[in-house]
C-alpha cells in the first residue's frame, strides 16, 4: 500500500488534483544578436576564461553563469558584467552556449 492509497483511506471524499510546477519560464534567457565575447587569460598564473558582451538583463547573465558553472563543476565568480571561470574551458562553454541558440566568437590564444 503506497502513500496515495493510505491518503484515500483516510480521506475518502478528497478529489486529489494533479499539480505539476511550471519550469518553462525558469530557463529562459534572452537572446541577443551580437555574439557573446569568450577570452582566455592568465591571472597570477593561473588560466582563467571570461565571457562578456551580452546585453540582457544581469539576472538572465547570472542565470547562464550558475548554469554554466554547474555543467562543467569549476569556481568561477561574475563580476562587472563579465562571468570569469577559472580554468581554460573555452570549448566548453563555447558548445554549452552554442546549444543555448547564442552566437559566440573566440578571442585571444
């Protein structure tokens, strides 16, 4: 006997209704036309890959960056419209934002 079953037993006049949370619109970010600017740097000597450029809202940018951060499970901050990870992820990310439906250009090495 499950959950559901022990609830009708002791709720028998309860018409349970089916409840299912809407994430469509949790995951929409805004797309922009120009492409997003991914660039490798060495900080304090240690490889770091930043991303600037877009022009949304700095909720849908923080939005792609705990994503992108996530995906890859690196450390990585956002800071000054700019989403900084640590490491040289460039292909990555680029291929992570390329399935999201954004145009993306490689600068530097």
């Amino acid at each position: 006997m499950d959950l559901q079953d022990q609830l009708k037993n002791l709720f028998p006049d309860h018409e349970p209704q089916d409840v299912t949370p809407e994430k469509e619109n949790e995951n929409k970010i805004w797309l922009q036309d120009d492409p997003i600017i991914c660039k490798y740097e060495k900080r304090k000597g240690k490889p770091i890959t930043i991303l600037e450029g877009y022009t949304g809202a700095n909720e849908d940018f923080k939005k792609l960056s705990k994503e992108i951060k996530t995906k890859l499970s690196v450390g990585g901050s956002f800071k000054d419209d700019k989403i900084i990870i640590q490491g040289d992820y460039r292909d990555k990310i680029m291929a992570i934002l390329k399935d999201k439906g954004f145009k993306v250009k490689r600068v530097g090495g």
